[in-house]
C-alpha cells in the first residue's frame, strides 16, 4: 500500500502539477492575446482617418483650414496622417504645412 501511495505521489507532482500549471498559462496567455486583439481592433478604427480627404482638397481656403486646426488642437497633417503615420505627399507642398512653426528645443543648463 505505502509503494502505491509513493508512486501515486510521484506521477502527480512529476506529471499532473506541470500540466495544470501549464494549462493554467495557457489560458492567461489567450486571454492577454483577446485583450491585445480588441486593443489592435480599436487602434485600427483610429487609423481609418486616411480614408477622410485633406481639408485642403475639400476646397476650405487657409484661413478656414487655420481655424480648424485651432478648434481641434491639432494641425491638419496631424489629424490626416496615413495609417503607417507617414505623411501624405500633398501635406508637403501645402502652404499651411510650409507655413506652420517649428517647436523650437529649450536649452537646458545641466552643469553649472
């Protein structure tokens, strides 16, 4: 009976322990899979902004354009970047974006 109890003993912690703890990161890992799926579905809605027409080829002048660009916060080559983040070839001959200021870097003093 004691050598039976051993040998029972021994598959459970050499076999049955790493198939439920493997089990178990198994189902963790999918888990975290489906939540950076729904993540990649919904980073991928955001990107469909390239399907929208630039604000210049919907015939708004500068000024118009400008004043968009100071309701939303963002410039319009901001909001109408491809879905890879370049930007789009028209952006670069356009005069709000050859027009619009560069942020200039502050110089910081680290020693004294």
């Amino acid at each position: 009976m004691n050598t039976f109890f051993v040998l029972i003993l021994g598959l459970f912690v050499r076999l049955i322990i790493p198939i439920l703890v493997t089990t178990l990161f198994v189902i963790l890992l999918r888990r975290l899979d489906m939540r950076w799926q729904k993540e990649a579905e919904m980073e991928r809605d955001l990107l469909v902004r390239d399907e929208e027409p630039c604000w210049k080829e919907q015939g708004l002048s500068t000024e118009e354009i400008l004043a968009r660009v100071a309701e939303s916060g963002k410039p319009c080559w901001q909001i109408h970047r491809l879905s890879n983040g370049y930007l789009r070839e028209t952006c670069l001959d356009c005069d709000v974006f050859i027009n619009a200021p560069a942020p200039a870097l502050k110089q910081s003093k680290v020693h004294a």
